[in-house]
C-alpha cells in the first residue's frame, strides 16, 4: 500500500509540476476568492493529508471521552448549555468536519477537469450528500426532538422518535444512494481504457511480444522449437 501510495504521489507531482492549489474552496474559505494560490510540493500534499486523517483520528477520541465523561455523570446528550460538554464536544466535531472537507474540496478542484471522463463530479457529490445526510442531518433532526419539535407519542418520547425517525431516513437514502452508486462506479470492460507504452529509443529495440503455450514459447505466434 505504501509503494502504491508513493507511485500515485510521484505521478501525481509530476503531472502538476509547477502548479498551485486553489484554497479558495469550500467549506472554509469559499467567499475568499483573493487568496493567492499555493505552489504543489510534497509538504502541501502531507499538510492535505493530515487534513483529512485528523478527523478520522480525533473523533473516536472525543466519541470515547464522551462515554467516559458519561459513565461519571458529567455529560448528557441533552444537556446543551454552555455548562455541559455536549455543545463544547459537538462543535468541535464540527469544526473538526469542516477542516476535514477542505482538502478534500481542494484536491477535486485540482482533478476535477483532468478526471472529468472517469465521472469524479458525481462521485464527489455522491460523497457530499453521503457525508451531509449522515452527519448534518441526524444533527439537525436530534436538535429539534431536544427542544420538543417532535412530538412526544406514547410510549416512545421525543428524543427516541428522533433517533427512530433518523434512521428510517439513513435507511431510505442510502438505499437509494447505492443504486446512484452503482450506475456512477461500475464501468463496462470496453470502457476501459488500455494501459500506456512509453516509447522506447530507437525503433527498432521494440520487444517482440511472447505468447507461453503448453510451457513453450511462441513468438509472433509461431511456436519455438
């Protein structure tokens, strides 16, 4: 994986030599369109990098000091004053989602017309609202069975229909996902596109192609002796 990740970092430097990032992009700075861009090196693909992973790694973190604080009785899902941990852990899961997203939004920018044949504009939005309807929305529906929008209807209560409601959502959506998934990411095998000769010196170095038959072999199609 290592040697594959490398591959893919070099051929990515060496198609965008002398380039620069647009970090004018979404969520963070999208209104910022006067930023100056930043120049393509390997330490603003490793700052990209850990731009992403940190949320992969901060949020079990804060997920596991929540169940901590918990268990002491210091921290409720429902309690969101200033007081309570809940609000203090949420938004800075959200900030950390934010800064997550933003590398990301600047990397499609960089390959969104070069890989624009292999469909990334609808992949990515498939990755948005994947992220936004999982995320965002649970949010949003827990918030308002807190503050007691949702109805309370025996013997469920507000905050368990809210959960409830969430994941018929999660349920409908991602089904429906899977089949936009599915036209988006599965190619035909005439699509694909045939692997790239780099042309060697001198013409006449070309390698004559081999074919194994029965263990022996066969050049230009004719068995060897």
């Amino acid at each position: 994986m290592m040697i594959k990740e490398c591959g893919g970092q070099k051929l990515f430097l060496r198609r965008f030599e002398n380039g620069r990032f647009k970090i004018s992009t979404g969520p963070c700075c999208c209104c910022c369109l006067c930023l100056p861009g930043v120049r393509i090196t390997r330490r603003t693909l490793l700052w990209l990098k850990l731009g992403t992973f940190q949320f992969a790694f901060f949020r079990p973190v804060l997920m596991f000091l929540s169940i901590v604080l918990w268990t002491n009785g210091d921290y409720s899902p429902y309690n969101l004053s200033l007081k309570g941990a809940a609000i203090w852990i949420s938004c800075f899961i959200g900030i950390l989602t934010i800064i997550a997203l933003w590398p990301v939004g600047i990397m499609f920018q960089q390959v969104r017309a070069l890989l624009n044949c292999k469909k990334i504009i609808p992949k990515f939005a498939l990755y948005q609202f994947i992220l936004i309807l999982s995320q965002l929305q649970a949010a949003i529906i827990n918030i308002l069975a807190m503050q007691r929008i949702i109805p309370c209807i025996p013997p469920l209560s507000s905050s368990a229909r809210g959960a409830h409601m969430t994941q018929q959502l999660l349920i409908m959506e991602m089904f429906l996902i899977t089949l936009i998934s599915r036209v988006v990411y599965r190619r035909r095998y005439d699509d694909l596109e045939p692997p790239e000769c780099t042309p060697e010196e001198g013409g006449d170095n070309k390698q004559t192609p081999k074919i194994i038959l029965n263990g022996a072999i066969s050049e230009d199609g004719l068995l060897g002796v």
